[in-house]
C-alpha cells in the first residue's frame, strides 16, 4: 500500500542529488559542471506504526507531483533504520508524542541505500544509538542550555521493540544560522547572551568528560527567553572515543576520528566571530 502524502503529512527528508565534472574541452575555466543526478526523499508514515520509507526519482524536486512521490516510496527494512529498545534508556511517556512542546528527532533515514541492503552493515542504527546514550547521560546532569530530552518512543514492529524516535523539546524560533537571512530575528537576540549560553553549556559538556566535537551555529537553536540551546549530540562522545560522524567543514580546524576537548575549543572563537559578523551587517 503506498504511503498517503496529503497534508498535513509531509516528507521527511527532501534534496537533489549532483555530480561534478570538469569541461575538459575548456580546462583553463576551472570551473566543473553540475550535473543533476535524481531526487531523493523519505517518508515517516505515523498512521502506520511509523514505518519508513525511502524513495527516488530522476525529477527535479519542484517539478515532482505529490503522486509522483507517493509512487516511488518504498518501505525501508527496519534494521536499516530502527534499532531494538534498550531496557536502560528512558521511555518518553505517549502524551508527549503528539505534543506541540515536543520535537520527535528520527533516525537518519537518507543514509538507506537499496542497491547496498544485505551488502553492508547499515549506520543509521548505530548512529542513533550512539546519540541516545549520549542524551541519557545529559537527562542526568541537565543544563538550561542544553536541550531537554525525555526519552525515546518506542513502537513494535514486527514482534520487536524498535526506538523511532527519540523526544526533545521543541524550540519553534529556530536555529542561530537562520539570523544571517532574518534580521528581525537577529535583532531580537543578544548576541552575548547567545556566546555566554554556548559556552557554558560547552563547560557543562567537558566536566562531563564529553565533547560536542561538531559545533555550529546550526547546531544551537533559540529558547523562548532567547538563550542559546545546544542541540544535536550526534558526534558527542567521551573524550579519547572514537565518533561515528565527524564535524562541518568551516567549522572545524581538521578532520579527526578522535572525540576531543580541543575540537569545541577550536569551534568556540569561530561561532563567536561568525556572530559579530553577523551583527556588523547593515540592518
């Protein structure tokens, strides 16, 4: 039965796939084409136990219909996406889950690949596992400029408990980056308080013996009383531990496979001047 787009539902995950290639007839223009590949898209369907779907088409995304999209969805195997609950980590309790204060974050499901399944060790599983446990240790020693997180949602799926999502709250003014294209919403905000808010909940992270290790301004989000809120503990771990995804390029000083206190430390001072650029331009 393919999956039923009409809103509200929504796609999960939306974008255009390129490739790059040289002119090599005009080597000296320096410049590579960009070829369109296909768009590729996923689809979380609620009504259905949460399944997942994954689905791609040689269309540019504009001009794909919503038929068009519901007819190249397919379900995606659950152990590409879903992984199996853990009695240790908390349960969020089902009130929230449809909660307009809560924000459900879902595997990442664009890292299915159909051509690989049953060929490779799926990641997105891993990923999400890694994140979770990196939540259950913040719900324990909770910060005001870290996001509140309470718990995972739990569903069965074909006799087996999987996680397919896990609960934070919501913070619907947006994240830091959107200030560089909104200058009401920058306006708004005290660019010291947003510095002194990342920081601290940096500090709160190292005497955790935990580093971010992807520090960005998309990666902090607004409160409601305009404070800085650390979000996404993907590449958080122990220091000495190795990641499973590394930093944003701009934003980090090299690559390292290697979580460390030094990866935050380096990011701080660029957030910082990224801001005070952003404040510098003409309102």
């Amino acid at each position: 039965m393919a999956p039923n787009l009409t809103p509200p539902n929504k796609l999960h995950f939306l974008t255009e796939e390129f490739d790059f290639k040289f002119d090599h007839e005009n080597p000296l223009t320096g410049y590579p084409e960009r070829g369109f590949i296909r768009t590729t898209f996923t689809f979380i369907d609620k009504e259905d136990n949460d399944t997942a779907y994954w689905g791609a088409i040689p269309i540019r995304k504009k001009q794909v219909t919503r038929e068009q999209f519901e007819q190249e969805l397919k379900p995606v195997p659950d152990d590409w996406v879903y992984p199996l609950a853990d009695p240790e980590f908390a349960v969020a309790p089902p009130n929230l889950h449809t909660s307009d204060q809560i924000f459900v974050k879902r595997p990442k499901i664009d890292l299915y690949d159909p051509v690989k399944e049953g060929e490779v060790i799926p990641s997105a599983p891993k990923l999400f596992l890694s994140e979770i446990r990196i939540l259950e240790i913040l719900k324990q020693n909770p910060h005001p400029n870290i996001v509140n997180y309470h718990g995972v949602r739990v569903l069965e799926r074909e006799g087996q408990q999987r996680i397919t999502g896990l609960l934070l709250d919501n913070h619907p003014k947006g994240d830091l980056d959107s200030i560089e294209h909104d200058i009401i919403f920058r306006d708004s905000l005290d660019k010291d308080v947003i510095m002194n808010g990342i920081e601290s909940a940096v500090c709160h992270l190292h005497s955790l013996g935990l580093a971010h290790n992807d520090l960005n301004a998309a990666n902090v989000v607004i409160g409601e009383n305009g404070q800085a809120v650390l979000v996404d503990f993907g590449s958080c771990q122990p220091f000495g531990a190795q990641p499973i995804s590394g930093g944003t390029n701009g934003w980090i000083d090299e690559s390292y496979d290697t979580s460390a206190r030094k990866h935050d430390l380096a990011a701080l001072p660029k957030i910082e001047k990224w801001l005070q650029e952003q404040y510098q331009k003409e309102g």
